[in-house]
C-alpha cells in the first residue's frame, strides 16, 4: 500500500517551499509514495513553474485527496502574493500548517509528517509563544516524554545520532534545568530509536556536561549528581549505556562507530560535531510523539529563498528517513493484527 507523506511548508518566504518542491520531484520515480503539501497553494505552483520543476500539484480540499502530489491551503484567505522575508502573515501561517500536518498525522490521514522550516524568531515577533518546532508539537499531541534525535551521515557513510537531553535553551540555564529523569528519557528513546533503525546493537555514549566530563567533580558536580545515577538506573534496566564521558573525545568514538547514538545534555554540545559531518544531510528526528516527524536540520535561509539555489539534500533526506519509519512501523502493526 502506497505511502502518505505530508509535508508542512513552513515559512513560505524561506527555503521551505522550495526544498520541498525539489525532493518530491526528485522522489516521485523511486516509489508509489504521495504527498501532501500543507502550505500556500498559491505560493507552492508559482515556485513550481518558476523553477521549472514539473511536479505534478493538485490543489485539494480537507475531505478529499487525490494525484501524486497535493496541495492542501489550510488557510483563508490565502496569503498575499508578495511578502517580505519573515513577515508576521508567513510566520503566523507556518503555524497553521504545522498544526494542520500534526492534526492529520494524529488522525492516521498520513503516514508520517515532514516539517519545513520555520523561524522562530519571527513567530515570536508575530506575537506567538513558541520556542520550537519539536515542543510545539509535543504540546499539541499531548505527548510528554519526547525528544530530539538528530542524525546524519558523510560522504563515506559513517554516522552520528545524537539525542538531547535539554533542548532550546539559554547556555545559563542547563545546569539547572538539567535532571537525571531528562537524561534517563534521553538514554531510553535513543535506545529504541536505534532497534527502529534496525540495528545491530544500541549502544549509547553519554556525555558529561563539563569539561573532561567533570574531571571527578573538580570542574563541577552534575555528572556525579545526575547523569551517573541516570546511567545507573539505565543499565539496570539492560540498556546499553556508558558514561559519563567527556563529549570531545565521545564525539570521535562514536564517529569511528563505537557507540550507535549520543547522548548530549545540551543544543550545541550535540549539534555542532553533527553538522560539522552531516551539514547538508542532517535529519531532525523528533522521539515519542504518537506519530511520525522528521525535519530538515536547517532553517529558513532567508537570504537565498526563492532564487532556485537552496539544497533539498536535508530535505530529501527527512523525507526518505519518514518513509522508512513509516513502513517499519506499518509492517509491525500488521504483523501484530495476524
């Protein structure tokens, strides 16, 4: 059975659209998967034509779906034609469709949900509560213990997978805000997230938060006081975990495949060695949610949107990681119902 990929667009005066539009006219021969765009119908078949792309849109409405490739406005009216880049009206729309791909993909109407970037900056100016993407739709589905796995490989097919222990927050803040049940949670779904890949093994590195890994608590105390006690209680369940462990040197064994997923306790710790290999591959994953959600992991690159010069790599590899989640997670729920 054909796959349904929805695909919110995000800030239509960013990259979004356009990524979009170039990894589903690169996907469409591969397989019988069809597509949903969530966005600005208007916006998406201007982009089309303009880039000569050819994919075969179709403009629909809620009750209904039909083609490859759909366009699904959830909005009315739909947006001006002309708008500047990280306008109120785009950021307020990025929204909406983020919400409506969440409502379809909690009623089972797609398989997976792919989202496009959004700034948050401009939400925020729009006069919108948001600090990202991935607690957005974990407030929306009611899901409470979720995290953020992002992964990617090189050019020689080695990878990285890193989830958070924190996400987006102040530098300032982590240590405070950093509990032994957050990197307890970010351990166990990093474990489950490599058996859905279908890997051998899940063996999960943990950093430490300081320097050398607290170098024995001379240059703080949080590894002794809360991450060892949460790797602890892991192991104790048979989980694979090992740490605390000085990132710098953790990053590089688990580059040479030593362990199968990071555990980073906060944003840049765990995202700066993953793009640094998988910049234009990288694939923001987002754990325990009741439904399937992949991201590109860049943003809205305001500066060259619109102009045919954006990379769909991240894009396309969202896509393809949010199919084959889908159909493992399809095979399951078959084989359970036999």
């Amino acid at each position: 059975m054909a796959l349904t990929i929805g695909i919110a667009l995000g800030d239509v005066t960013g990259i979004g659209p356009e990524v979009t539009l170039k990894a589903v006219a690169e996907e469409l021969a591969l397989d019988d998967s069809r597509y949903v765009l969530i966005g600005d119908a208007n916006h998406a078949r201007e982009l089309n034509e303009r880039l000569g792309l050819q994919v075969p849109l179709r403009v629909i409405s809620s009750e209904q779906e039909d083609g490859r490739v759909s366009v699904l406005d959830s909005l009315e009216p739909p947006l001006p034609a002309q708008l500047p880049a990280g306008s109120p009206a785009a950021a307020k729309a990025a929204i909406e469709y983020l919400r409506a791909g969440a409502q379809r993909a909690l009623q089972r109407e797609i398989d997976a949900l792919v989202t496009a970037p959004v700034n948050k900056e401009a939400i925020i100016r729009a006069g919108i509560s948001f600090i990202g993407q991935t607690e957005f739709l974990s407030e929306f589905s009611g899901a409470r213990r979720t995290a953020m796995m992002l992964l990617g490989q090189d050019e020689a097919g080695r990878w990285l997978r890193v989830v958070l222990a924190t996400t987006h927050l102040p530098l300032r803040f982590v240590a405070e805000r950093l509990t032994a049940e957050k990197v307890e949670l970010a351990i166990e779904l990093a474990s489950e997230a490599c058996r859905t890949l279908g890997l051998p093994r899940a063996r999960i590195g943990v950093c430490g938060l300081n320097p050398h890994a607290g170098e024995g608590g001379q240059l703080g105390t949080e590894e002794k006081t809360t991450i060892a006690p949460a790797i602890l209680a892991m192991r104790k369940r048979q989980i694979d975990a090992v740490g605390p462990l000085s990132a710098d040197a953790l990053f590089y064994s688990a580059y040479r495949g030593e362990y199968d997923a990071v555990v980073a306790m906060y944003h840049d710790q765990g995202l700066a060695p993953l793009k640094m290999i998988a910049f234009e591959q990288g694939v923001n994953w987002t754990l325990g949610l009741p439904f399937i959600r992949t991201s590109p992991d860049h943003g809205t690159a305001y500066d060259i949107a619109g102009q045919g010069k954006a990379r769909a790599s991240s894009m396309l590899a969202a896509i393809r990681l949010a199919k084959q989640l889908a159909r493992s997670r399809n095979a399951k729920e078959i084989q359970h119902a036999v």
